[in-house]
C-alpha cells in the first residue's frame, strides 16, 4: 500500500517544532532534520498542510 505522504519527522507523532524551521524536536532522537526518517514513525494527520486547489478561472463556463 502506497502512502499519500513522506515518513519523515515532521509529519510523525513523536516530533515537535524546534527553534529553527528545518529542524524538529523527536520524543525519541533529540534534535534531528525536519527531513531525517527513523523506524518508530507514526503518522499525525494534524502537521499535514493541506494543498490549495487550483483557482478556476472567472472566464470559463461551468460544465452542466
């Protein structure tokens, strides 16, 4: 099964914002990348940013 997302710490349970942007504060391995990637990965749906749909465009017609 593929996932929609990386596993990488600063999508995982254990991970905290650290001072600087791309670093992050692990439960488990101290201080570490926003990138790094370790086997006690859980996944916290709640740091996913969401993507922004695309804009329509005011000059096309719906499609009924």
């Amino acid at each position: 099964m593929d996932a929609e997302y990386e596993k990488i710490c600063l999508y995982c349970e254990h991970a905290a914002p650290a001072y600087e942007s791309d670093h992050m504060c692990c439960d488990l391995k101290g201080i570490v990348s926003s990138g790094f990637k370790c086997r006690k990965f859980i996944y916290d749906p709640l740091k996913r940013i969401p993507r922004v749909p695309k804009k329509q465009d005011d000059n096309e017609m719906p499609q009924i």
